[in-house]
C-alpha cells in the first residue's frame, strides 16, 4: 500500500481528491501528474515542461553544489547561457553543412537492381528466360489451348526487373530527415523561449517607463548580467537559419526517397560501415550528419525509473531555485548572512530582528523571526488548473502555523482570490506565488513578499516600552522619552548626547546612592536596594532603545538620512504611538500607520518614485500592479485609488478608502 506523506505538515495522511502536484510523496519520492493508480483528474496541476525543468536544473549546475549564500547571491536567478544557447550549436553547423548531400541522396539515390520471375498473363510478360518452355510444359494449367504442333499458352514464366528503394543506406537517410525534423523543431521552441524572455525584457522595459525609477535601475542591472550586446542578433541569425533548414527537410518529405522508404524501416543508432556509406560522396557526408545527430541531438527513451529520477533531481533543482530567490532577495535588501551551527542561515541588520532561513529535509524553506514563514517549492505548472480546486487546497494551508507561500512554475494563475494568486500575504492566509527562471521579474517580486513579510514580523515593536520600579525621578521632559510612573516609553533612538546625558544622571544617582548606604551602614540602618537595580535597568533599557530605534530614520530605499517625526499619541503607555520620516535625499517616505478599523500599527512605505503614481496604478493592469510601479519598494499594500496615502491593513485586511475593492 502507498504511503502519502505531506511535505508541509509531515507524517502520513489520506490523498485528498484532488490533490495540488508535487506537494505529496508517495513512498519516499516526490510525484506529479503521474502515479501508480492515480487518473489524470486526481492531480491539480501538471509537471513542467522541459524549458522550464532545464532551466532550473542549469541554474543549479552554475550555482554549484555546495549551498551557499554567496554562490546564490552572486548569481542572477534566470536561465543560464542564453548568449551561447542562442549562437548556432554543434549540430546546428553540421546541419548547414551537410544538407546539402541529404537533399542529393534524396533525390537521386543510390538503387538496387531487383530480378524476380513470375508466372504472369502473356499480355504483360515481356522479359522470358530460357526455361520459360520447359516450365510451361510441366504447368499445364498455364496452357489456353494445345495444337497438334504447339501449346498456346495463357500464363507463361517472365522476368520481372524493378528498383530496389529500401537499402540500408536509404533507409539511413530517410530516417535522418525524420530525426533532424525532430531535432530542429524542440531547438526552434528553446530559441522562442529565448526571443519571449527577450520581448516580455523589452515590454516590460517599456511598462517600466510608467513605475518608479528605483524599479528601472535594478530590472536594467539584472538585464546587463544576462544579456549580451549581440544575442539579439545571434538569435536572430539562428532562428533564420534554422527555419531555412526546417523548410528544406520538409520538402524532402515528398522527395521519391521518403515516399519508398517504409516507415516503420528503424536504423540502429551505431551506423554499419557499409562500402557506399564509406565510398559515396554524399553517402558519406550523411553518415557524418546522422553521427553528429546521434552525439548532439539523440536523446533515449527513459524507462519508468528513469523518468522518476529525473523528476526528482527536477524537483530538487526547482527547491534550489526558490531558495535562490529567498537568498537574492535579503541580499538585495541589505540582510548580512552567517552559517548557522545547527544548519541553515543566521540573517541580521541594523535596526531589525534577527532572522534564520533553514531548509528542511522536504525542500521548504523556513524564514523565522517573530513568527515563521514556509516558502513551499511546488514543481508543477498550475496554468490548466481548476481555479476553484486549487484554492480549496491552497485555504487548507491557512491553519498551517505561520504563513505560508506556495510557489509554483510558470505565471500568476487567474485572479479568483486576489491576495492568494498574486502573492500579497494578508494575515495567516497562505497565498501562491508564481515564479520562473525565465521571468525577468521573479526575483523583484520575491523581494517585495519578503520585504512586506519583514516589515510585519522582523521589526522591534515601536515604541520601546520597559516597566522599572523604583527608578528615581528624572527631572524635566524629554522628547524622546516618555514616563507614566513606573512605564518607560522609548519614542525614538536617543542621541549620542542624550545617551551621556542619561549615562551621567544615571551615575550621578548612584553615586547619590552609594553615599547613603554607607551613611546607613554607619548608622546601622537598613537601606533599599531596588533603586540600584532600578539604574542598572534604565541603562540598559537606554542602549536597548537606542539599538532597536537608530533605524527608524535610515531611508530604506536609498539608505540615507531621513528626519523623523514623532507621533506620541494619546495613551500614556505608548499604545497609539506612531511616527513618519522623510528621507532628505530621495524624499521617499515612511513610517507606521493606524488602522481606522482594528486600531492595528503597521509600517507603511511611499518611495518618491518621480512619476504620478496615481496615474501609473490605474493604467497598470490587474491586481499585480505595485509589482509593475514600485517593485520590492512596498510594505503593506497601497491602495489603487491613492496610492501615496491609503494602505491595506495587514491585520484586518481593510483599506481606509473602502473604493478599491
């Protein structure tokens, strides 16, 4: 009996009909649209076509074995080689330079002379051999009549001379037309693969005339490391020069060769050294063709066992590259990265969280601060999908603990559930993302899940609030710290000239202190020691304050200087607080928000993008259309309508405009 494990949730469960592709194993192995006693309808989704599993499986070979954050970083998470994928190939020369001899043996081939003798009706015979008589006497049944003096027959034994078509040699050719049409018509689908990543560059390129010039920059960057200055015409040259190739074998379909030629006739792949394969001219230019198919072009037929290990090295290379996402992505925002001793990644930067990315034994890779995020790597293409039946499993991935993103091949599937198809995480609502090695903008939008799942979950609550009792009184108001009794309220990172001056009262009060105890130890009389303790929490509460705060005014979009402006709030105990910076380099804006409806703070991020972003969101089309403007420059979701001033509340999910829908 098959044992179904889920790879999210462990252990063994029944197979839910139907199931999502390759988000089960069946017996220790990763399956797809295929499995023992499974139909077609009881898996959503499909394994990926070659294109994309040959992509993700070169990424892997360029990155190398060995996992580690720098390879991954270092290298852009898009197909590999297209410059040399898009120059002629090996066999691609031999093509061109033999075709020629193919046409000629097609056309004019080498023939065989057939003699066989028949008994046949006299009005069709027209070669006799000598005992054509003597077997005709022994056959009366040939015989029309009989004379006195002679036999006049009706049947007589003739010579039937015809050509001979299928020799070997031709049926090598005919073969090779077949081969080399197989050959040149997947290498024509890989070389269109190429020119759509080369026109969605180019139409994106356009589309990023209207989105933030932040976007441009980095999409240009990432351009400039994949393509070179004369693929576009190395392509070009190849395609040309490929379809004119195509063109001639077809016409060799009606050459008088192909048309003799059985085509069931198979050819081993290890050509025999027969005398015209060796001797002739344009044989022997054919012989050189079909080895050069049989070492550049020949791919076998896999047996079932070869099959499953493909798939799974596949799905293990697609794992890789959804780590190399998450891998670009933190390097891209700044993340330092540290081996971790028990496995996995330790993540940290100023002003943030700590951070750990690990790998678990199913290929799920856990992003945990705060809380934990599982970026679930599904090899399947869900484009053919019911919508309806992926998002009923999708919803069964909501009690999972954290969040979870499933990232599936290919593009974003149809909007039934906007938030879930198009990767915006709203709460504990696990959501798909759609990602490939041949989309340019994969990795943007990595970033921006990461970057918003960041700005909920891997920063120090605001404001820094710490409870001392008996802290003796601190004269004056400071604007930067708040005090209700025995609360501390932190509203911003204290100064280096705050920091001494606290440093210094705190001293001046033990020392104030340290004189009272011993005039009570000279006495004999009993004195507190809370107030000690007290100073010991305020200065490290002041160094806590001042680690977890200093970033509040670093611009996360050009990494300047921003001016930050507090928004204390009403409530004594910092609960309504809030604040807002101004870059004063870029004038990008950021900051924490309050939800009308929740009362839910979140962070907010308005980069100064230089276009009209109300105008760019509504000629963006679909729901996907702060990825096209901004980029990874988001935080909680804006709004459609107004952009620069409403945001999605990640805890509620409401959007103050209450318009956008």
């Amino acid at each position: 009996m098959t044992d179904f494990i889920d790879r999210i949730r462990g252990g063994a469960h029944a197979l839910p009909q139907p199931a999502l592709c390759d988000m089960w194993l069946a017996d220790g192995q990763r399956f797809g649209d295929h499995g023992a006693g499974l139909s077609p309808e009881a898996v959503l989704g499909c394994w990926p076509g070659e294109s994309e599993t040959d992509a993700v499986v070169r990424l892997a070979q360029a990155v190398g074995d060995e996992l580690t954050w720098e390879a991954h970083a270092a290298t852009p998470p898009v197909a590999q080689k297209l410059a040399e994928r898009a120059r002629p190939q090996p066999l691609d020369l031999e093509i061109a330079r033999h075709l020629k001899h193919l046409q000629h043996v097609c056309h004019r081939p080498r023939l065989h002379l057939r003699v066989e003798e028949e008994r046949m009706p006299v009005s069709r015979a027209r070669r006799t051999p000598v005992r054509a008589v003597a077997d005709l006497v022994s056959h009366p049944g040939d015989w029309e009549h009989r004379t006195l003096r002679s036999i006049q027959p009706s049947r007589v034994l003739a010579r039937q001379i015809e050509d001979e078509w299928d020799l070997y040699e031709n049926r090598v050719a005919v073969r090779l037309v077949d081969n080399l049409l197989a050959y040149i018509a997947k290498r024509l689908e890989d070389l269109q693969k190429i020119q759509k990543l080369l026109d969605a560059s180019r139409n994106y390129s356009k589309q990023l005339q209207r989105g933030s010039h932040w976007l441009r920059s980095r999409i240009s960057r990432l351009w400039a490391s994949v393509w070179q200055s004369k693929t576009e015409d190395d392509l070009n040259r190849t395609v040309r020069h490929l379809e004119s190739a195509q063109r001639d074998l077809q016409a060799l379909l009606d050459a008088p060769l192909y048309q003799h030629v059985p085509r069931r006739q198979a050819v081993g792949l290890s050509l025999k050294p027969t005398n015209i394969l060796v001797n002739d001219a344009h044989y022997r230019k054919v012989a050189a063709l079909w080895r050069a198919w049989a070492k550049f072009g020949h791919k076998r037929q896999e047996t079932l066992q070869q099959r499953s290990a493909r798939r799974q090295r596949e799905a293990g290379a697609w794992d890789r590259f959804v780590l190399h996402l998450v891998t670009r992505a933190f390097a891209a925002l700044g993340w330092s990265a540290l081996r971790s001793p028990n496995g996995g990644w330790d993540l940290t930067k100023v002003g943030w969280m700590p951070v750990r990315v690990q790998v678990d034994p199913m290929g799920i890779v856990r992003v945990s601060s705060a809380s934990t995020l599982r970026l679930l790597p599904l090899c399947t293409d869900l484009t053919e999908a019911d919508p309806a039946g992926v998002l009923d499993q999708v919803k069964t991935l909501d009690d999972v603990d954290g969040e979870v993103v499933a990232a599936h091949v290919g593009g974003p599937m149809a909007p039934f559930d906007v938030d879930r198809a198009s990767g915006w995480s709203v709460g504990r609502r696990a959501v798909l993302f759609a990602c490939s090695p041949w989309s340019i903008d994969s990795e943007e939008r990595m970033t921006r899940l990461l970057n918003g799942w960041l700005s909920r979950c891997a920063v120090p609550d605001y404001p820094a609030v710490c409870t001392i009792r008996a802290l003796p009184e601190w004269p004056g108001q400071r604007e930067w710290l708040r005090r209700a009794g025995d609360r501390l309220v932190a509203l911003r990172s204290p100064t280096s000239s705050e920091i001494a001056e606290a440093h210094a009262w705190s001293m001046q009060r033990v020392k104030e202190l340290n004189a009272a105890a011993q005039r009570a130890n000279a006495a004999k009389q009993a004195f507190e020691v809370a107030p000690f303790k007290a100073l010991t929490a305020f200065q490290t509460f002041v160094e806590e304050a001042q680690r977890d705060l200093e970033d509040l005014g670093t611009c996360p979009i050009c990494g300047g200087k921003g001016t930050v402006e507090l928004r204390p709030g009403s409530q004594p105990d910092g609960s309504d607080a809030t604040w807002w910076s101004i870059c004063g380099a870029c004038r990008s804006e950021w900051g924490t928000r309050p939800c009308g409806g929740c009362g839910h703070r979140y962070r907010a991020l308005v980069p100064q993008t230089g276009i009209d972003v109300e105008t760019a969101a509504l000629e963006a089309a679909g729901s996907d259309w702060p990825d096209k403007v901004f980029g990874r420059d988001v935080w909680a979701q804006p709004c459609a309508r107004r952009p620069r001033e409403h945001f999605r509340c990640p805890q509620c999910r409401r959007c103050p405009g209450l318009t956008c829908g």
